[in-house]
C-alpha cells in the first residue's frame, strides 16, 4: 500500500473546524453499546495539552460512530503500557489504536494482539520499521518528514548558514528519534552550511529545556545562532533560558514544533522564528476514523500524513492555535 499525505491547507481547516465543533465530550469512554469497540493505548491525556484535545476529539467522533471507546494513559512508561495492552488483548476489543509510550517496547504488545487477531492501528507515532509488519495502518505526523521541514524553517531564517544547537525531546520516543534524523538528514542534503554544535534532551518539558539550553549555552556561548526545539513547549523553555541570560531570544532563530498558544505567542513577539502546525483535532478524529475503516473491513492507506504547514510571524494568524 502507498503512502497517503493531506496537504491542503483547506483539508486541514475544515478538519479543524469540525473537530473543534465535536470536541465536546470528557470521560473515558465514548460511544454507545454497539458492537464495534476500541480499546486505545495512549501515553497522554487529559494531563497534557496536546492529549486533552486529541482525547476529546477522538471521544467526540467515536460517540458519533456509534464506537465503544476505552481509553488508557501509561504516561509514557512503558511497563504501564506493556501492562494495559494485557487487559486491552484481554478484552478482545474490535481494534486497538497504540501510541506507543516507546517505539522500542511495544513489540511484545503488538505479537499478543496479532495472536488475538485484534487488528493494531498506530497513531501519532509510528512504530519502529521492524515492527510495520504487526501494525495495520499508521496515522498521524511523518516525524521524519516534521524535522525535515523543520530543517528548512531554520535555514530560510539562518540564509543557510550558522551554528546551532538541539533540544531534543523524550529519549527513545519514536517522535523525538525520527524528528531528529529526519532534521540530520535534511541538513547534510540541503543545508549544509549550518552546523550542530551539540544537544541535550529535554523530555518535551519546558522546566527542562530551560535547564538543557542553559547547559548548552554554557558550552556554546555566542557561536549559537539558532536553536531547534523539537516542540514548542520546549521552544519557550530555550526563549526563557536565553532571557534569563541577558540574551535576545530574537536575536537567535529559533524554530519548534506545535503551533501551541505558547508557541503562537512567542512567533508573534518575535522570540521563536517559526514552527509547524500540529493538530491534535485532525489526529484524534483520523486515529478514530482509521480504526473504524479497519473494523469494516475497508482497504486503507499504510500510513495517512498529517498536513504540518510553516508558521511564521508573516501567516500567524491563518492558524489559529488548538492547543
């Protein structure tokens, strides 16, 4: 099967806009007492911003379906996670949507649904490649294709050279793994004039970025003319650390990910460059959609890419933000 990527800012507004109507739900299960049931294994929710719309969204659209939804949050642990796929497997649901909490420990998950025959859909982040073959369709951010783009935001604000430095997020989430190589990759082939002078993770936690940017900018100092942080929650964190430093954030190009009403902020006072548009309206309800087509049987694309357009202080305010 080929790959499917939405690119059209129309899909993505209608989308939102959709989504945004339907998000009205809270709890953890959605839907009526049909047959279909869904059993979805996140690593976040209503404890974070990101997850607190995707949750409601994919609630919204499965009690529209006529869908059973269960929903879970390990956390991002792992052995939590391991440990709801058993009860999920156990209760032999129609399908199971997995956001992997880590690409790396979810195989076992994936080998016992398969012996169940509960077809997997993965969501937001992919599994690892090894793993393609035990998940029926992926929908969500090409992350790989999110630090390519990500690459090219910084460099139009960099004019294709300089220095910098890497926030990274959580180690071993396949979202910070594949935005990071993606991001490399991208450099080495089309920006090869700017150089990574070092990076340091920070868990997608703004507390953390400002302590990983502090370190960094102590290492660096005034060769660092541009920051990538893979979101924007960590993005603030770097604009935060670099003020507490004496240091203009807007004097350094400064790109994330999200399009977050912190992110938003700060691209509009001019303290971030740029990011993406990430949203979790069009994740949620495609995540519930997916897994609906798999139950009827109906022939889908491998993977469905979420459209991530630029956002920059020039377009801000064609996107507004979700979260």
């Amino acid at each position: 099967m080929r790959r499917h990527l939405i690119t059209t800012a129309t899909t993505l507004v209608a989308t939102a806009l959709l989504g945004s109507a339907l998000a009205g739900c809270g709890g953890s299960t959605a839907g009526g007492g049909g047959s279909k049931s869904v059993i979805a294994l996140l690593p976040q929710g209503n404890d974070q911003p990101y997850g607190a719309v995707y949750v409601k969204t994919m609630q919204a659209r499965a009690k529209e379906l006529g869908i059973k939804l269960e929903l879970t949050n390990s956390k991002y642990d792992a052995a939590t996670q391991s440990s709801q796929c058993d009860v999920a497997v156990a209760k032999k649901p129609s399908a199971i949507i997995l956001w992997p909490a880590d690409a790396r420990a979810v195989r076992p998950c994936l080998l016992k649904a398969k012996a169940a025959n509960i077809p997997v859909d993965s969501s937001n982040s992919d599994v690892l490649a090894a793993d393609k073959s035990l998940v029926h369709a992926y929908s969500g951010p090409s992350n790989d294709q999110v630090g390519r783009l990500d690459a090219d935001l910084l460099s139009k604000g960099m004019n294709g050279k300089g220095n910098i430095i890497v926030v990274l997020g959580q180690p071993g989430n396949s979202t910070a793994i594949d935005r990071f190589n993606g991001f490399k990759d991208q450099l080495a082939k089309k920006h090869p004039g700017i150089k990574i002078l070092g990076s340091q993770p920070a868990n997608w936690d703004k507390a953390q970025a400002i302590t990983a940017t502090s370190e960094l900018v102590t290492r660096f100092g005034t060769r660092i003319d541009g920051v990538y942080a893979q979101d924007d929650t960590m993005a603030a964190g770097v604009v935060e650390a670099l003020k507490n430093r004496g240091v203009d954030p807007a004097s350094k190009i400064i790109v994330g990910c999200g399009n977050t009403k912190l992110g938003q902020a700060n691209v509009k006072s001019g303290d971030q460059y740029g990011t993406l548009f990430q949203s979790p309206v069009w994740d949620g309800r495609h995540a519930v959609d997916l897994a609906a087509d798999v139950i009827d049987g109906k022939k889908v694309e491998a993977d469905t890419f979420m459209p991530m357009p630029e956002v920059t202080k020039a377009n801000v305010s064609k996107y507004p933000a979700e979260w």
